[in-house]
C-alpha cells in the first residue's frame, strides 16, 4: 500500500494490517527458494529449518523468552483454543475430581470466551468473568474481593491486553501478584498490543501469550502461542496427535513462509518500535480532535487518549443520530472503517463488548471503529477527516 495513495484509505487496522512490502518480498523468497519440508535431513529441509529457526528466536526477542517457548499456530484464535482447553484437558488428567476454574474478562476476544463456553458446557471447567467499568477497564478492588471468594484449584487466568473494539489496557502488572498469591496459571490474549504497547515474559513474568501475525503487518494465517518457560508449557495438554512438531502442542509440517512473515514483521516491530508508536499516537490524535472539532457530540468510548490505558491507534466513537452501518457503508470504497470488530460483524451479532460498557442496543448502532496503522499518512488521516465529516453532515441532513 503506498503511503500516499488516496483514496481508498484504510482505517480498519485492528481487524488487519496491510502485509508490510519487506514482509511480502521475504515471503516470495522463501517460497521460492526455501520450500524443503522444514523436518527433512538434507540441504532443502536445512535450509527451511534455518528460516523457522531466525523467526523462531526473533519472536522469542520480543517477547523476551527463550526461542524453545515458542509455538506457531494458525493465529491467536488457534493459539487460545490450545491454551484453554490444553490447560483443562491436563488438569483433569491430573485430578479428574477437580474442575479447574478460569476467570476473564467479560470484554475478552470470542476466541478465548467461547471456548470457556464449551468447555463449561462439557463440565471441563468452571468460570468467572471479571465485571469491568463503563471505559472496559476491569476494577482492581472489586477483582480481589471476588478472588478471595473462589476457592477451586487450579485457577487460569486468561485477561487480555489490549481490546480489539474500544482500546482498553487492562492492568496484567497489577493483576498478576493477585494471581501468583492463588497460585493461577497466568495467559494474556496480546494480538492487539504488538508493534504499541511493549509486552516482555522479563517485566511481565505471566505464564503464556497468544497473538496473530496479520495485526502488526504479518501475513494472515499464522500465529503464536508463546511461554514464559518449559514449566509454564507442561500444564498444556496437546489438542491434536500425529506428529511432535511445535513441542507437540501444534503437530503438522509447519509453514515456512507464513513462519519467515511473522519473523520479519515481528523484528520490523521491535526495531521500528518508538518511532511506529510516536507516528501512531500522533496521527490518531489528529484524526480524533479534527472529528470532535467539527462534529462535537460525537463519543469516545473507551478510555481517554491521555490516561495511558488506551491501546495506541484504536478510536471507537459513538456519533448521535447516525447509524454507524450507514456511515461505513456510504464511505466503503473511500474509506475502510468498521461498526464493531470484523469477526462480529460478519456473524451479525451485537457487541458483547460494547454491552458489557453499559451501552444501549440503540447507541451501539451509532458506534464506528477505526484503526490507525503507522502505514498510515498524515494527508490521508486529514483526507479521511473530512471526508467523514462532510458525510456524517450529509447523513444528518437528509
Ligand atoms: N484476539 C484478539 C484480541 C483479536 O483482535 C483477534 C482478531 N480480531 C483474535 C484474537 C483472533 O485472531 P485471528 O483471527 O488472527 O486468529
């Protein structure tokens, strides 16, 4: 995508990310040149592992963890699949009298809520959903009096980071001395956060992340399931048999290429870190304040852009007496926006997330999402703010 193409404009960057042009040509080389099955003991085979071996420990250096810790999946819903229904297979294979017990947050992505879902329907867990305040963040005190109230071992935590429909932080630091004192196996869902909000297993010893390639210029399809340690990897039991790839937790022969994107779109992340952040907050800032400027009644929800607990990039407005549908539709070959997130969206349901921050079914229908990417320019952020403005001035006054 170049950066200053205009239109169409994309604005949808926490459903995707364009695949960054350094990412694309080192995919066409691997797939060219680097296709022996990865597993084989020959020149092709070596020359694939070589590939899979680079991202493996380039994802391990940004996440701060050895490169043994790391398994590639299909993507972050994949990834929690594993986790949470990995963890409960093994703590009943260990004590079939006790049902382990999870707690979430109940604006968690549905790849993490749904399997807890199922996995409770099967009587293979029990769970708590954290409640949370009217800006998605989930409220520290209330959180430990609840704590303190469960008492069935083993205990998962499974809280995301950043979330994909209003932005909101939750605190990890603060939540993990509360899980470490219940002695809970700690996972954050942290597909959102990547190439934004520095995450490390060094400054944030929790036990196992999840995220997906395709949200920080990656290639879709691929993903990670990364551990602190190897003891943090055992209380997982495999989903899947055939064959010991990915410390057995993910057998099949793995894919070179999709493996070499993540790679690479992971170290472009960690090297271009500051800089991608700055540009980030800066353009999201100015699209932001061109919106409220012109269009003053429109919403913010989620926390604010100076409290520090709002994922850089993500704004997620409410625009009185317009329908969000209407406004993405009208602008759809000018400018990509969203109503909600993408996976919802296509299954047609309402949003838990915005439920869960107290919002009505009436005003959910005025929210539009946008995403903002360091790809992103300057003349199209200012380009796409009036675009928006003229058409939810024309909305209005039709
Ligand atoms: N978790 C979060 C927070 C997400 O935003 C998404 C993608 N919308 C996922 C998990 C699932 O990622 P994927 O579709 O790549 O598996």
């Amino acid at each position: 995508m170049s950066q200053e193409k205009l239109p169409p404009i994309y604005l949808d960057n926490n459903s995707t990310t364009a695949v960054h042009p350094k990412v694309t040509s080192y995919i066409t080389h691997i797939l060219s040149e680097c296709f022996g099955n990865p597993s084989s003991q020959h020149i092709f085979g070596w020359q694939a592992k070589e590939v899979i071996e680079i991202a493996r420990e380039e994802i391990a250096t940004l996440l701060g963890t050895s490169s043994s810790c790391i398994v590639f999946t299909s993507g972050a819903t994949e990834a929690n699949n594993i986790l949470l229904q990995g963890f409960a297979d093994k703590s009943l294979s260990i004590d079939s009298e006790n049902v382990p017990h999870f707690i979430a947050t109940q604006i968690e992505h549905s790849s993490v809520l749904q399997p807890i879902f199922n996995l409770e329907r099967k009587k293979k867990c029990t769970y708590t959903l954290l409640p949370n305040n009217e800006e998605g963040l989930i409220d520290l005190s209330k959180t430990r009096s609840i704590l303190d109230a469960i008492t069935q071992k083993p205990l998962l935590f499974s809280i995301q980071h950043g979330n994909n429909e209003i932005g909101s932080l939750q605190p990890l630091h603060d939540l993990l001395p509360l899980a470490t004192e219940k002695g809970a196996f700690f996972h954050s869902d942290i597909t959102q956060i990547i190439g934004k909000i520095p995450f490390s297993f060094k400054e944030t010893p929790i036990d196992a992340v999840s995220l997906s390639g395709h949200k920080f210029h990656g290639p879709k399809g691929i993903g990670v399931l990364a551990f602190r340690n190897d003891e943090s990897i055992k209380k997982i039991a495999p989903l899947y048999s055939g064959g010991a790839q990915e410390s057995g937790l993910r057998p099949g022969t793995i894919s070179t290429h999709l493996i070499g994107g993540i790679g690479e779109a992971s170290k472009m992340s960690r090297e271009q870190f500051d800089h991608n952040k700055a540009l980030i907050e800066d353009l999201t800032i100015s699209l932001y304040t061109s919106l409220k400027a012109l269009i003053p009644t429109i919403r913010l929800l989620g926390p604010s852009f100076e409290s520090g607990w709002r994922l850089p990039g993500n704004i997620n407005i409410l625009i009185p007496e317009i329908s969000g549908a209407k406004l993405c539709s009208e602008l759809s070959t000018t400018i990509a926006m969203s109503t909600s997130s993408a996976c919802l969206t296509q299954a047609g349901k309402f949003s838990h997330v915005l439920t869960a921050i107290g919002l009505s079914e009436q005003d959910a229908l005025s929210v539009v999402r946008m995403g903002i990417s360091h790809m992103n320019s300057l003349k199209e952020i200012e380009f796409a703010a009036s675009k928006i403005v003229e058409k939810i001035i024309k909305i209005r006054g039709t």
